[in-house]
C-alpha cells in the first residue's frame, strides 16, 4: 500500500527546515506541508501551559491538511506537548527528542554527553530522560543556551563576534581555552563531555561556529538526519510511504506561517541559501503575543 498523501512538519519558526530539509533528503518521493508558527516564536522561553496549547493550535491546522502523519520539529514543542499531542491525533506523531538521544547516545565513547536546548527544554529534562532510557550509563549535562535562537533569527550565523558570543555560552560545559586554545580543567561546571547534541531547531545553523568552538574532541550531534530516518522507518513500518518510480506523481512542498509571508521567505532564504516558493499565511484563531 502506499499513500500519497503529505507529511506535517510542524516548528515555532523558520529553524524547522533544518528537519524537513533532512527529511527532503532522505525521502524525496514525499509530499509535504510545513508549518510555522512564527507569529508566537520563540516557545522556548514560554511557560509549558503556553507550549502546550499554541502546539495543539498548530497542529490542527496542519491535521486540517489531510496530512498521513507529523514530524514535531520542534525540541520545545517535543519536550513539553508530544504526550498531549499523540492522544489528540488518531495518526503517527513524531518528535525529534528520542532520535537525538538515540544518536547521541550512540556517539559518545567516554559515556559523557552535553546537550544544550532553549530553557524550556532543559527545564523538562526530556532529553536527559530519553538518554538514560537509551543507556543508563551516560551521563548528561544539559545547559540552556537563550542567546543562540535570536542570533539565527537574526541571520547571524558566522564572525568573531557570534564566535565569542557562543564561545560564552558554551563555557559552563566545556570550559575555557588557555592561550595555547587548549581548554582549562577542571572549571567549576566543566563536564568533560565527548559529544554535544544541539537540542534546538536553531542550533545545526550555528554548527560550524559551535565546533569550532567545541573543537576537535567533541562530536556534534543534532536531531534532524535521526529524525529524517526515524520518520522513514515510521512510514514503512505503517504502510504509509508515497508511491514512488515510474508514473509517480511528482512530490509537492508548501510552507505555512501564521506570520509575515516576505519575513520567512527572506529569512528562510538567508539561512539556508535557497528559496522556498510555495509560501501561504495561515490565520490562527487566538494569536497571542
Ligand atoms: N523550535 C524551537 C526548538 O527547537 C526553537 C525556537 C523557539 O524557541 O521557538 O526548541
């Protein structure tokens, strides 16, 4: 069986392309409709009530699509509402957290993994839970990073300026660099950890600047190829793959925002160095501030 039928991909904002760009990787035969709730971005700084009920909102809108599953993109919206979320859909609902901690678990050697998220995130020790159930035997220290969502919002991506801004950020976990670049331990909050999940949408943006800032030792790990392959195997598993080969209909992308259309075509555009053409404004019912 197969169904032709488009995938939801629901983020706050523009930072989930980063996953749908995976999943268009990995599954080029599939449809798919993105959505963005970019007139209330960012959640992360949002109380878990406000999370909760603007994730429920978003969804409808794209179970309204007639989508035959949905990816919640989004780590704050994943940590918070994706229990909420599953009851209230009769349908496949993915989040990004267990895949992340699936590969970061898998990455690390010295058992000793970073994770850095909005701070609604870290508050729900979701990724700290879904790593122990992986292996019980890491440990996990996870740091709110607040500055990196409005940087990427900002398109500032790269530049010694956004290199310290992040190097400060980091500091807590990774400690600091003497003058020779090596990092100085044992610093107070220093963990001595090998591999780094970015637990954000935003994050994968800032990679190159975070590795380097990491440096050689430590692994950068993030959701979105986990997820793209979680997703196949959460389509095949349930009979749902678009039809692919010869005759197949052509697969279809819309984007959906509740906010300005130019601001995330421009935004989108600036990040991710391509265009997206088939942009649409949703109106939401209750638009909050
Ligand atoms: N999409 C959010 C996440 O992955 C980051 C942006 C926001 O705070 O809304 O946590």
């Amino acid at each position: 069986m197969a169904d032709p039928r488009p995938i939801g991909v629901f983020d706050s904002g523009v930072g989930g392309l980063t996953v749908l760009r995976e999943i268009l990787r990995r599954l080029p035969a599939e449809s798919t409709v993105y959505f963005g709730d970019n007139a209330r971005a960012p959640y992360g700084v949002r109380p878990d009530d406000e999370v909760r009920a603007f994730s429920r909102e978003s969804l409808d809108i794209l179970a309204e699509r007639n989508v035959k599953g949905i990816v919640v993109a989004c780590n704050t919206s994943t940590a918070i509402a994706l229990g909420d979320l599953r009851r209230r859909y009769d349908m496949p609902i993915l989040g990004v957290i267990r895949p992340g901690a699936a590969a970061a678990s898998l990455a690390t050697r010295t058992r000793r993994v970073g994770v850095i998220a909005t701070p609604a995130t870290v508050r729900s020790h979701a990724y700290f839970a879904a790593i122990k159930d992986e292996n019980p035997a890491v440990e996990v220290y996870e740091h709110a990073t607040p500055a990196f969502v409005p940087m990427v919002e900002a398109g500032q991506l790269s530049g010694p300026d956004v290199e310290a801004r992040v190097a400060d950020s980091l500091a807590p976990l990774l400690g600091t660099r003497d003058g020779a670049g090596e990092f100085i331990f044992p610093l107070p909050h220093s963990a001595r950890i090998d591999t780094l999940l970015l637990g954000c949408t935003h994050y994968p943006l800032l990679r190159p600047v975070i590795a380097s800032v990491a440096g050689e030792g430590v692994a950068i790990v993030d959701s979105a190829t986990a997820t793209a392959s979680a997703l196949a195997e959460l389509l095949s598993v349930n009979g749902l793959e678009a039809p692919a080969g010869h005759g197949a209909p052509a697969a279809t992308h819309l984007q959906l925002t509740t906010g300005d259309v130019e601001a995330f075509a421009g935004l989108a555009a600036r990040l991710f160095g391509e265009s997206f053409p088939a942009i649409e404004r949703v109106e939401l019912q209750r638009v909050a501030s």
